[in-house]
C-alpha cells in the first residue's frame, strides 16, 4: 500500500506512545490514530501495520504470529496427550514406582517439591519481595497468577475426585478408569482422593511462568525446576501422567487468558487525556 506522510507520522506516533504491543494492540493502535485523527487515517495505519509487519519488541510481527501459533499448538497437544494417557495412567504409575532410584537422586528429587510446595513457594517469592524492591509490582502480577493457577487447579480436585496412585498397594485396580470417583462426591479434605489434576505441578509450572515474567535470564532453570517438581509428583506415587500433563493445560490455558484479558485492558493515553478533559 501506498504510505502517506500523515499515515507514517500516526503510526510513529502510535509507536512512541507504547500502544502497539502484543495482543490485540493492533486495534488499540488504530483507536489511537483514529483519535489522534480521524476514522479513515486510523483504517490506513491498521492497514499499514498488517502489510508491515513492523519489527519491534512490542510489535505484532511474524515472530509474535508463529509465537502465538505454537503456543497454541502446544496446549492443544497437552490436551490430546492427558486424554490418550489416561488408559496407560496404572500401567506406566506401577512402573515409576518400581524403579530403584539411586539414594542421593532420590533426595534431589524429593527436594524438587520445594518449587512446588505452598510453603516452598511462599519462601521463595516473600524473599524476592524483600530483597528486589526495582520489581516488586512485577512480582506481585507474578504472585497472583500463580495464586490462580494453583486455587483453581485445587478447586477442579472436589469437582473431579480420583484415587491417588500410592492409595493401591497389592490390589491394583483392572483399569484406569476404575480410580475415577464421581463429581462432587467424598471430602474435600481426603487427599488420598484428590489427584486430578495436580496441584503442585500447576503451582510449579506457574512459578517458572511467573518468575520468568520478572527475571527473564532465569527462565531455563525455572522450567527445569518445575520439571523436576512435576517428576517428584509422578515418582512418588501421588500423581497419575494424566494428573501433571491436566495441571500443565490447565496453568498454560490461565496463561494464555491472562495475556488475551491483560491486551483487552489496555488504553491508549490519548484516550485518558480526552476522558479527563472532558470531565
């Protein structure tokens, strides 16, 4: 398309003003050219931004598209995976539990609760809030999300109750679907029926999520982490396959909302100067 100079000049100016960013900041950036002009000059620069593509860390380009196709595509097979595991969720249960896990290994991995655990988590992040004060209101949208992660993922173990794999010593069960109990029935605070999905492994994978909000350069061993919490959950017999991969859908589906609700929040600033004129 043919770029005009006024058309250019809306369009930095969209730039500078920090309102095209990921996530439904292209319609954000034509209500601020619109503003800022009229209605056709904001349909020129909605125009301009999707034949562009414009390159920016807080721009919609082809690295953020694939980036969103393949999120996509990640929790759609995290889906399919805990449905197709859980006919196999006894069989592969009893085997994890049977494997001689060397002494010191063993210990490590047990330690991997830690990054999962409510009281582990609260450790951790009180004395990132103590220390980091440059980004405490970072840390705080990071300790919310992973509040919600893990409340609903506790929330979903009353609707959907499930006998946990070490509940079964000799007497195993013929099928899996037999560990299954009916929705809404038993205490809520029996354990030993609240395996689906699991806790820890949401509350973990959320903290690698939030923390890498914060701390970017720390994502590799936030995830590692939270993979050995997740691992700690299937070998010691509290959790079925298809109890961490419902965990690991259910934190990347908050994740994915979390971002779409965050794009459809924001505001340009011409629009809160106009409002406060206006009053």
């Amino acid at each position: 398309m043919e770029i005009t100079k006024k058309t250019q000049a809306l369009a930095d100016d969209a730039i500078q003003d920090n309102v095209f960013e990921i996530g439904g900041g292209i319609l954000v950036t034509y209500r601020h050219a619109a503003t800022n002009g009229s209605p056709s000059d904001g349909l020129e620069v909605f125009a301009f931004f999707l034949d562009n593509f414009i390159v920016l860390d807080k721009g919609i380009d082809r690295n953020s598209k694939r980036a969103v196709i393949t999120a996509m595509l990640i929790l759609a097979t995290c889906s399919i995976a805990t449905v197709a595991v859980i006919p196999w969720d006894l069989e592969l249960s009893l085997k994890v539990q049977n494997i001689r896990i060397p002494g010191d290994l063993r210990r490590l991995i047990q330690l991997g609760e830690g990054f999962a655990h409510a009281l582990g988590c609260v450790t951790i992040l009180g004395t990132l809030l103590w220390v980091d004060v440059k980004n405490r209101r970072r840390l705080w949208k990071a300790i919310v999300f992973i509040t919600i992660c893990g409340a609903l993922a506790n929330a979903a173990k009353y609707i959907i109750p499930r006998n946990r794999p070490r509940l079964y010593t000799d007497d195993w069960p013929t099928s899996s679907w037999d560990t299954w109990g009916s929705p809404f029935t038993e205490s809520f605070f029996d354990e030993s029926l609240r395996s689906f999905p699991s806790g820890h492994t949401a509350t973990a994978v959320a903290m690698a999520i939030g923390l890498s909000y914060v701390y970017p350069r720390g994502r590799v061993p936030f995830f590692l982490l939270a993979l050995l919490a997740s691992f700690q959950r299937f070998v010691s017999g509290a959790h079925y396959a298809s109890d961490i991969l419902a965990a690991l859908t259910l934190t990347i589906f908050i994740a994915f909302s979390w971002i779409w609700l965050a794009s459809r929040g924001r505001r340009p600033r011409s629009d809160a100067h106009s409002s406060g004129e206006s009053a």
